[in-house]
C-alpha cells in the first residue's frame, strides 16, 4: 500500500506536455522552450546535451525554461528534476521540425494512399518521426495535449502516419540529413474557424466556453441513446459471416430510415460496421434481364449483395452514389434481398444521400424505390467527437495552443475543403487564413514562421453552377483557391499547387507522394535558401488586351511555358463587358500566352482553371509544375 510520503511526493512530481517524450526531436539552431508544472516553488533542473538550467515554479505551479540553441545530433537524454520524481527522456534528437496541420488530406493515412505496400515495406528510417495529436477538443485553451507519443518510420508504424506529411519528410531527410520530427495536428472535415482562437474571430471566450459545456452536456445525453441502443446486441463484435445470405433471421434487427446518416438515428457518436437489409420483387422476365441497384451515398465504404452474391464494393467514397449492375444470375423471380455491409472510419456513417439515389431498376423499366430497411450492428467504437471540428476555436483549444512555442521550424497546412462550400464561405477565407497564419506565428513567437500550404485539389463537388456550355457561372472551390493565393502576400509562405494530380471524382486524392514532394521542394526554396530549387508552375503576372485578344503573362520563373500533356493548352476563358466567359483558344508566346474566342469580340478579362475541377487546365513550366488558377478581372 502507497504511504502517505510516496502518495505527497507522486501528487507533486513535475508534469511536462505529452510532446516531451522519449523519443522526440527538438529543433535545430533554436532556442529550445521547455516547460510543465511541478509543486508551487519546486526548483526544476534541465539537463540536455551538456547544458543545464534551473527554474523555480511559480505559485501555481507553473514552470519554463529555454535551453541554448542546439546543431543538429543525439541521442540525447533530456533530464528534468524536480528532486521528487526524475524523469529522463531517451533517444532525443535535435533537428527538423515541422508541424502539419488541416483536414482530411493532410490526415490521410499512408496505408490508404497510392503505392502503400511498397512505402510502407520501404519506411526503414528511425531518424523520421511522427508524434500524432489524437482529435480532441475544448471550450478553452488546454495547456495539455489529451495523448499522442513519437513514433519512428517503420512498416509497422508508417502505415498510420498522414502521407502528405511522410513523404514531406522524407525529401527533408535527404535534403538535410538530419532527424525530422512530425507534429501531427489534423481533422477531417475540419472547418478553418476551429483552428483559430477567438480574439483572431472577434469572438466572446466566456461564451465559447458556455457553448463546449452545452455541447459536452448534449453528447452525454446522445450517448447514453447510442449505449441504450447498442444494448440489444449484447455480443459485440458478433459473428457477421453469414448476414448478406437470403435466410436471416430478422429477430435480432431493428427499423431504419434509409437514406439518412445513422447518427442522426440514435446511433450518434458511433463508428465502426452495421449492416442495412431491403428486399425488392421482379417478375421471371425482369430477373432474367438483370437490373441495376442504387444503394445510396454510403460513408464511408460498402459491400453490397443480392441473394447472397457480391455486386458490389466501394472503398472510403462517403459522397459517390452507388449504382451496382446485378446479373441475372443473382436473382429470381419474386422476393430478392439486398444485404449492404457499412464500414465507418469516422464523421457520418450509413446509408446518405437523396431519395432517388436508393432503388431497384430493371431493364427497359422505371426506378422503384427501395424502402422497409432494417439495421443491426455488427461491431461499434463509441466517442461523441465528430461534429466538434465544425465550432470556431474547439480544435486550436485542444490540439494547437497545448504546443505553446514548442520550437518548430515551419507549418505545412492542407485545409480548405470544408470552407468551400459557398461563394460567401469562399470569399470569407480570404481574410480567415492570413489571420490564421498571424495568429499562429504570434502563439510561436515567430513573425516569419514559414507556413507552406496546398491548394484544392480538383473536385466535382457539386457546389458549382454551370450555364449550357458547361462554362462555371459560380464556383466556390476556385474562389477558394484565389484566396488561399492572394494569402502569399504574406512574407514567408508559398502554395503548392495539384491540379493536375487530383481526382474529380474523389474528395481524397490518392497521389499524396506528389504533394508531399512538392512541399518539400517549396520547402527547399523558401526555407532551406536553394535557389537552384524550381518550386512552383508558372504565375500570372498581368495581362494586356489587344484588339480581339487578352495577352496573359508569367512569370519567367518557369520558362518556357508550355501545355503540360504535350496536346493543345486548355483551361482559358475570356468574358466581354457583358461577364459571361467562353473557352478560348489559346497559343503560348514566351512568357505569354495569347488568347482569342469567336464567341467574345471584344474581351476585357480572362480567367484559367477557373472551376471547382480547374476543368482541362494544362498549362504548365519547364519542370511540368503547372500553373495556379486565377482571373483577371476587367
């Protein structure tokens, strides 16, 4: 049994923020901030590679320090004394450090990206670390990080590191042959307002904290329905190996409404597998034709069957409308089953999407609709965190001000996605990621902190309109794009640009090596002085209207100019004094590119790769970098 001596002596043994752990990497040619908590006016000693200083806590306990700048090297040990419990960090290195940061395509996994078996088999690296922030939030700013530990590049840990981030790392590694150290702080579908603190956004901190405690009172009384409903299945995981057959019993399943995400039915702060069962008819000549089965948006993926035999798969598409073509030989004449197995990894989870996306269709008939679904779950992780990456600050509170100024020599930022929703929401981000960026090399104490980011990605999201010439009249993910380039007004920043390696089709591009290696190579240029180092396409510079054309010119940078799949340049429109853009014919000039159309006689503006997709745009420099899109104006 602990005595009274050892239970004084625990309850004020030093406490250091979970990002000082075995393991780390501190940065290189910086001052080195360290700090924690010990008892009210403990004398703290820090001893790391030969040097030493001694603090004393404040009354409430409080404590920091700053070691010498240090080169690069270790192993080090970084001891820290309190004279009640000694802790001593191992295996500490001393070089690069980066925090990344944004949603879910800076998040995205390694093991989910294309070329993972090889890249995980390869990550042989102990010198490149990744500490990952677990999602957390709070209503005020927390000086703890709720977990996370470092972990070395191996094929055992790799496959859960953010790609964009690995990969990042990796160009740095050899660049620099130094340890980098990754702080992983990311959130899918994370809006841009949960990263700031409230000052930045003008908002009241007393009322933002009064909102997290309803929030946090909410998500208890969810929570006890998802447990309550969770509880008619006493074995869980169960044994789902024979659901998607014809003779199920139907007992142990209950009623829901497809579509309609599952949180939204008393299964709130559930991830994790359910299964959904319908059932259709068709006469003997509509089975034999075959038919075609929409089984809704479903997040995040799904195997489908019919009378027990697979149709059907689709792996983490959370907004693509399912439409499988089911063969004559899966079905019959009369009662057919459908049997959708629901994989959720996080955010909404189920069947989602319109009404008319869920039906049976046989051939040469009209849709009919699928209803009478029933539900039941077959393995559940509970944890009401999802919807909390949608509130201004919650996120910046938990997983950002915990760091303090932990010294770290740039940010990587890939976020956006979640505020481009609308054209108000577009333009808005305009002044919200400069101030971001301000904001967080204020909490650093570091005015030119270099923070590199990328641009969308291509995208069919959906939010834009098109006239009849399939021409975008609005577009909320190219405005967005415009503000994330005019944010490089901003000294110490650059923007990487992946027009030409998104997936329209698919909100989470698979080619994350590329992005990742276009970062390093802004990283090169900007942060580590290459200047043989060609970071980025070709960039508008002005433009010129002669007679019937609009002169468009670049940066010499990048010269020569040139369309990127060797065919004919693409992706340029030019509008008259009436603001309705057409395509136009475009011919690369040198630095220019000149630019004509039949369908505008006079134009006064242009504008390239001016869609949520950057439709067709191909224009691209010497080293195939392409180029930002932009418009003129008038």
């Amino acid at each position: 049994m602990m005595g009274l001596a050892a239970l004084a002596s625990s309850a004020q043994a030093v406490e250091l923020p979970r990002v000082f752990a075995d393991g780390m990497v501190l940065q290189r040619d910086q001052p080195l901030p360290v700090w924690g908590k010990a008892a009210p006016g403990a004398q703290v000693r820090i001893d790391f590679a030969g040097r030493q200083v001694t603090v004393k806590a404040d009354a409430d306990g409080n404590w920091r320090a700053q070691l010498a700048a240090l080169p690069a090297g270790g192993p080090y040990v970084l001891d820290i004394d309190d004279k009640t419990a000694r802790k001593h960090l191992r295996d500490v290195y001393v070089g690069e450090v980066w925090l990344a940061s944004g949603q879910s395509n800076m998040e995205w996994p390694l093991a989910q990206t294309d070329g993972a078996e090889a890249a995980i088999a390869a990550a042989n690296d102990p010198l490149i670390r990744h500490f990952k922030i677990p999602k957390s939030w709070a209503g005020a700013p927390q000086w703890q990080l709720n977990g996370g530990d470092w972990r070395q590049a191996t094929p055992h840990n790799a496959g859960d590191f953010s790609a964009v981030a690995y990969y990042f790392a990796q160009q740095l590694r050899a660049r620099t042959g130094v340890a980098v150290g990754i702080i992983d702080s990311t959130w899918g579908g994370s809006t841009i307002e949960a990263w700031s603190d409230a000052a930045t956004q003008g908002l009241d901190s007393a009322a933002l904290a009064a909102q997290a405690a309803a929030l946090r009172e909410a998500d208890t009384k969810a929570l006890q329905v998802t447990h309550a409903n969770l509880a008619r299945w006493p074995q869980l995981p169960a044994d789902a190996s024979h659901w998607q057959e014809t003779d199920v019993d139907a007992a142990q399943w209950t009623a829901i409404t497809v579509p309609g995400l599952w949180e939204s039915q008393g299964w709130n702060g559930m991830d994790g597998v359910a299964w959904y069962r319908a059932s259709f008819h068709l006469s003997a000549a509509e089975a034999a034709k075959g038919v075609t089965l929409g089984v809704g948006r479903i997040d995040d993926s799904d195997t489908t069957w019919v009378n027990g035999q697979q149709v059907g798969q689709t792996k983490l598409q959370y907004n693509l409308a399912r439409r499988y073509n089911v063969p004559a030989s899966a079905l019959h004449a009369g009662l057919n089953h459908v049997a959708v197995r629901v994989e959720d990894f996080g955010g909404g989870g189920g069947i989602h999407g319109e009404a008319s996306e869920v039906f049976v269709q046989p051939q040469g008939a009209a849709a009919r609709a699928l209803d009478d679904w029933s539900f039941r779950v077959e393995s559940a992780q509970v944890a009401l965190v999802d919807d909390k990456n949608q509130h201004p600050t919650l996120l910046y509170n938990a997983m950002i001000y915990p760091l303090q100024d932990y010294a770290v020599h740039g940010v990587i930022w890939y976020q956006g996605e979640s505020n481009a929703n609308t054209l108000p929401q577009a333009q808005k981000y305009r002044q919200q990621f400069p101030a971001l960026i301000t904001q967080w090399r204020a909490q650093w104490k570091a005015p030119a902190l270099p923070f590199l980011w990328v641009q969308l990605a291509p995208f069919s999201s959906g939010a834009d309109r098109r006239d009849a010439d399939d021409v975008a009249i609005e577009s909320p993910w190219a405005l967005l794009r415009e503000s994330q380039s005019a944010t490089l007004s901003l000294p110490a920043t650059a923007q990487v640009v992946i027009t030409d390696v998104g997936d329209v089709h698919d909100i989470h591009p698979r080619n994350k090596r590329t992005v990742g290696d276009r970062l390093a190579l802004a990283a090169g240029k900007l942060v580590y002085g290459d200047d043989t180092v060609i970071a980025s396409g070709p960039a508008y510079v002005g433009h010129d209207v002669q007679g019937g054309s609009v002169v468009v010119r670049f940066d010499a940078g990048a010269a020569p100019l040139q369309a990127g799949d060797g065919g004919e340049l693409k992706g340029f429109e030019v509008a008259g004094s009436d603001g309705r853009f057409h395509r136009a014919q475009a011919r690369i000039d040198g630095n220019r590119v000149i630019l004509q159309s039949n369908a505008v006689k006079a134009p006064v503006a242009a504008r390239y790769g001016w869609s949520d997709t950057a439709q067709a745009a191909n224009l691209t420099g010497a080293t195939g970098l392409p180029a930002s899109p932009f418009r003129t104006g008038p």
